[in-house]
DNA sequence: TTGTAAGCGTTATCAC
DNA sequence: GTGATAACGCTTACAA
C-alpha cells in the first residue's frame, strides 16, 4: 500500500504537505501541488479512508437499518438513500433486521462501533430498549433519522407517506366520479398505516355527506386472499359501487371475487387500491391506485440526515410525503369509457 | 467516547491487558479478565473499529456492487449476502451503479480505500476498463467474488443461475405433458441470459425430437407488451399447442394475448416463464415457470467470498445454480384437470 | 509556503 | 501474566 509519505520522498516534500495538496486545503505553491499531484497520480495513490477517519471523526458512511430490503416497499427508498449519499461521496452500510428488537438494537451498536456519521432507521415499533438505544444516539449526538410511522417519544426527524391523505384522495376520486356508496377494506386493527389510511376514508365520506353503514366496512390482513374473501362479505350484505382497498394486494383478490359475482369493473363497481405496486399495471382491468413516491421518501431522509452531519441541529420534525393519486382502469367512469 | 485507556485505569491493569481481554487473546489471569470485563460493561465500552482496522488491516466490511437495487432480481441475492455476513459479525456496503462502468470502477476504488475485506460485483457487460480494476484487486490479492453471467477472462469465483439448464426443464416439462409444437418468446440477441436460454429450449426440443420451425421463435425485449406483441405473431403464423417465454413479464403479456384469440390456457395453449416473480402466481390462471433461487445465489456468493477471506484460494470457479420448476396452472395437463 | 511532530484508539512485540 | 512502547496512515497545530 502506497502512504503519503511515499508520495512525499518522491516528490521531495514534507507528508504534511501531501496532505495539504491531496486535501485541497490551499496554503501550498502551485508548482509544489502539481508536483504532488503527478507523484500521487503515477503511483495510484489512494488514502486510507480508517486513517484518515481515526483522526478527523469522520468515515464517510452512514447506516441504513430496515426490517427486509427482500420486502418490496423497501428497494426504492434504499435506493433514493444510496443517490443522495454516493453524490457526497458517501457509502452506505445496510442491515436487514426483521424488525427484531434485538437485533435492531445489536445493529446499532455495531454501527456506531464503526463509526457512522448518520444512521436512518426504519422502525417496527417503538419497544422500549430500542427506544433506549435511540435515545443514547442522541446523547452522544449521532445524527439520526427515522424512515416511516412516526414514534412521537422519539425527538428525531422522521420522514413519512401521508397515509391519511394518500385514502382521502382516493376516496374522493370515487365520489367525484359520481360513485356514493364507497365501501373499504382495511387492514389489521393495530397496523398503524392502515389506521390512517381508514382514517383518510372515514374524512372524505364526512365531506362529501356519504354515509358509512357497518356493513360497508371489511377488514383484511394485507394478503390477496383476505381482500377476495372481504370483497365477498361487502358484496352479499350490502349495495355499494365502489371499494377502496388499503393495499394493492387486498385490491387485487377484490377485484377476482368481484368478477366471480359476475359484476363489472368499473361499471358496476368501482376500484381502488394504495401502493402502486408493479402489478397494479399489469392486472386487467388494471388497477387505480395511490402511490407512495417510495424513492422520494428515502431521499429527503438522506437529505435530512446530512443536514444534521453538516451541523444543522435536527428539530425532530415529521416529515409527510404526499402520495400521488394513479388512474387506471378500474375507476374510469362508465360514460368516459364509451365515449373514448 | 470510551477507550481502552479509561477501562485500563479504571480497572488498574495496563491498556495491552485490556486490549488482551477483550480479544479473548487468554495468556490473561482470570481474576484480572473478570474485572476488566466488568468495568468495560459498566462503562458501556466499544472499541473503535477504525482504530483497530488501522492496526489490523482488518475492517470487517464488505462490498456489493450491483446495477440497481430496485431491479426486482437484486433484493433476495442482497438479503441472501446479508444473512452470511452478518452471521459472520460482518455488515455490507452496497452500492447501485446502474450498470455504469464509469461509475463501477470508481466504486471499487472507493470500496477499495475504505478497506473492505472483500467484494462481490455483479458485472453488467465486462468491458476493458472494468476487468483491467478487477485484475488490479487480483493483484492487491482482495477477495473477489462475481454474482451473475461470467467472464472467463476474469479468474474470479463466479456464482450464476444455471440458465440452460431452467430452460431445459421449462420445455421438457411441456413436452412430457405431451406439447408437441412448442414455440419460444426470447429475448433481446445481445441479452446472454436469454441467449443461455434459448440454448436449453433447443437442446430440449432437440432431445425430444421435436422440429423448431423458424415460425416457432419469437423475439421481444422482455417487457409485456413485446410479449403480447411476439404472442400474437406466434399464434397467427403457426399452429402451435404451447409457449416457453424467457421471461416471466413477456409470459404474461402473451397470456393477454392468448386470451384475446379466444383460445384457452393450457387447454389450447400451455404457457411457462422463467423467473417466477410474484406476479406469477397471482395472475389467473396462475403462471408456470422457472424460478430462480435468488436468495441462495446471493448466499453463495458470500460463502465463496469468505473461504477467500478466511484464506482459501480462490479457484475462479463457476459455480452453476440449480433452478426449480414451478408448476401452476397454465401447464396443467387438460385431462389433469378434468379429472381433479 | 513548508516541515516537524503529536496524536487518533487499537494491537502486537518486546521485555520483565 | 503483565506492562511499556512502537507502529498503523493520516491530519493539524505549531514552528520555521
């Protein structure tokens, strides 16, 4: 490995100066930095980055832990954190922790031995060790911030898809097609995404005077499955011309029990799903949605993170993202379908 | 922060015995091991892992190189090279180079400065530039390890699934339904999987023999529509009772195609993919196809990669990974199906 | 403008 | 068994 002082013998200066040269810190005579500069070039010198971090306090790497980078909400903000990162020349260290404490926790502390200038984490749930642990970063002033549902305990800056919004828009989509009675099928009561998301539905009937009867709610777990087996139930009890799904998914399996009954999309009834996942263009009819600009949300907490690394003090803010409402075919209004 | 130091005064013993300890070195009294540990534990103790990479040339970091980590194929590989470097105490850097070999080399010059113990890439197109650095961290003797299609001019362990031989399976599994015409959607000639492929379609067809007609091969550039698209042009031409699509995407997009003609899947036309992405099974019918063990290819990888670490030479393999048929509906033997 | 030297927190080589 | 002490490669006062 070639140091800076054989760059310094070979170019007949001090390592000092090297430093200066290969760190741009001025100070140096233009003919010395040229000469530095060649030496260094020709020999293929590369600074030792943990050297260089021993002294400075400063790696160049943050840490990114999430539960699954296998579960595909994750790969686009991943992906948007790494952008955002590699342009300042930093690298990013990511874990999968499947969203246990313990190994969420032992990940930390790992990164931190490491020496990470920033760390973004996407919390399961706030336990109270690993709320601990996040707290102890504070203290000894790791910049941090958090990558979905929002932990209010937790005085750090955290950056979330408008979920409530994301089903509000939707909802209203339905009813200013002219559709009124919009069912939904939600998720598991704690799921907190899901909550909001009802939540946002639950807002938009209010606004527009639609009521909601019981039995225009159905609840699913996410799965395909569930959202065909709600669907069901929501068809025998009731009248309804439109369904808002909380997922894609659930949307989806919908969308099958709806064409088993023999009914029509949209004609007879209406569909809407959240996510935006690749199979929501595919599906045929194919299917209208919410989506997260998932991308998004990883870049602006990158983008947050490095404010706090670049010395602005964080103010634990939350940070929603504002989902994009995507029209496709299974909320097309019957008229505009003929007409086109 | 808490050093070495502070533990040594603290526990009246000198900073080597500490260092000693804490290295399970032994050579160490018990009495005197026990007291460190505790005052280490009290005081929250965690080494410095650059101060200690400086000395040791060891960082316990890894790094991944890959095009795009919101490329669907990627996640599990990287979950699959997690899992193992974890287990081992390690943690990966990874980084998406959109295939980009500028961006490529200055990745491993980056990766190569921060120090990592070794690097697993998976090279897009082996371009003159690229192999030269990968050739130079021969020379610097770094663990290399290739994930994907390999270049035999690189002398590298080399991890990739066996495509031939999932191409075989796919149409032999057709014809032993008793398919006869079995015609091919390919992919893009440039595309080496999907030359790979079509090579085991051959060999398949060949080995049952089976003629293939010119009228029997179709190409498209692994997107739907180009499916549809090669479907239609399939089913106009020729009499044909099944479809090998070298992907799952394309096998989709002939599925809508198929559908359109008012022909019946598998009734009038078996259909298979290859991939098995999660489309696959939710798609009605379901999707038979080829799936891939991605997460094991990535496992793999990372077990080679550590054996060189560890200090094996590495024999610049190819490690070929099998695939798995994955039988669902659009292959189901018509009478299979009347009599169940 | 340049050089000397101290130190970042470890580990490893010696002595004792 | 244990303790000084010298690296590891770099940055940065401080001197010159």
């Amino acid at each position: 490995m070639v140091t800076i002082y054989d760059i310094a013998k070979e170019a007949n200066v001090s390592p000092a100066t090297v430093s200066r040269v290969l760190n741009r810190q001025g100070n140096v005579r233009d003919e010395t930095a040229q000469k530095v500069l060649k030496v260094a070039k020709k020999r293929n010198y590369s600074p030792n980055t943990m050297a260089r971090s021993l002294r400075t306090k400063k790696t160049n790497l943050i840490g990114l832990i999430i539960p699954d980078i296998e579960n595909p909400i994750y790969p686009a903000p991943v992906r948007g954190i790494q952008d955002v990162a590699n342009r300042k020349d930093y690298s990013v260290i990511i874990h999968s922790t499947d969203g246990d404490e313990r190994k969420e926790i032992d990940t930390i502390r790992r990164l931190t031995a490491v020496g990470v200038d920033g760390l973004i984490i996407n919390i399961s749930e706030a336990c109270t060790l690993l709320v601990e642990e996040i707290r102890r970063l504070r203290r000894i002033s790791l910049p941090v911030v958090a990558l979905g549902p929002w932990h209010p305990d937790l005085e750090i800056d955290c950056v979330s898809v408008n979920n409530e919004k994301g089903a509000y828009m939707a909802t209203e989509h339905l009813l200013k097609l002219g559709y009124h009675k919009v069912a939904i099928i939600k998720g598991p009561e704690g799921n907190i995404s899901s909550r909001e998301r009802f939540l946002g539905y639950k807002k938009a009937m209010e606004d527009y005077c639609e009521p909601i009867s019981e039995g225009m709610i159905s609840e699913g777990n996410f799965k395909l499955g569930s959202g065909y087996k709600a669907a069901k139930r929501l068809i025998e009890k009731n009248k309804l011309d439109a369904i808002f799904c909380v997922n894609d998914v659930m949307a989806l399996g919908a969308m099958a029990a709806i064409r088993e009954e023999g009914l029509r999309i949209p004609d007879d009834i209406a569909l809407i799903g959240f996510d935006d996942i690749e199979l929501a263009n595919l599906s045929r009819p194919s299917l209208s949605t919410v989506a997260q600009p998932k991308y998004e949300t990883g870049k602006i907490a990158a983008e947050l993170l490095f404010k706090q690394i670049e010395g602005k003090l964080s103010s634990g803010k939350y940070y929603s993202i504002e989902p994009n409402l995507v029209i496709r075919e299974t909320t097309l209004k019957v008229k505009e379908m003929t007409t086109t």
